[in-house]
C-alpha cells in the first residue's frame, strides 16, 4: 500500500525505469563533444570578442531587448 505525501501524491517504493533517449540519433550531434570544441575556441577570443558576446546574446534575468537591426557578426579591428 502506498503512503501519501503533504500534497496527496502517492509514493511507491517501486521505480520506474527511465526511458534512455539516444541525444545523438535524435538531434544529429553530440552537445557535449560541441560543448567542449567551443569552449576551446572561446579561450581564445580576446577581450574585445568576449565582451560583443555578452553584450549580443547574454540578458539579465527579467529583461528583453528586441534588437532594431539584425546581429552584425563580430569583426575583428586590425
């Protein structure tokens, strides 16, 4: 017999077991294999780079930005 909990939910001593999603198959690459090869290649961006990033793609929580014009790429000054 299954105890309850605070919000009437049954609790089962028994678990289920997850069902395994390949991510590979179902997306077509591997997030952590890109995950690492870009974060190698963010070590290496100067500060100037870094700072176009955070200030194109990265918000405060609670803030919005609709941009008026579409997101120039980032050009290095020589």
């Amino acid at each position: 017999m299954p105890s309850f909990n605070l919000f009437s939910q049954a609790i089962t001593s028994t678990l289920e077991p997850r069902v395994e999603i390949n991510i590979v198959d179902s997306i077509g690459y591997d997030l952590n294999k890109f995950g690492e090869e870009y974060a190698l290649e963010m070590s290496t961006w100067s500060n100037e780079k870094i700072d176009w990033f955070n200030t194109t793609f990265c918000y405060q929580r609670g803030h919005f930005t609709i941009p008026e014009k579409p997101i120039q790429d980032y050009v290095e000054e020589h």
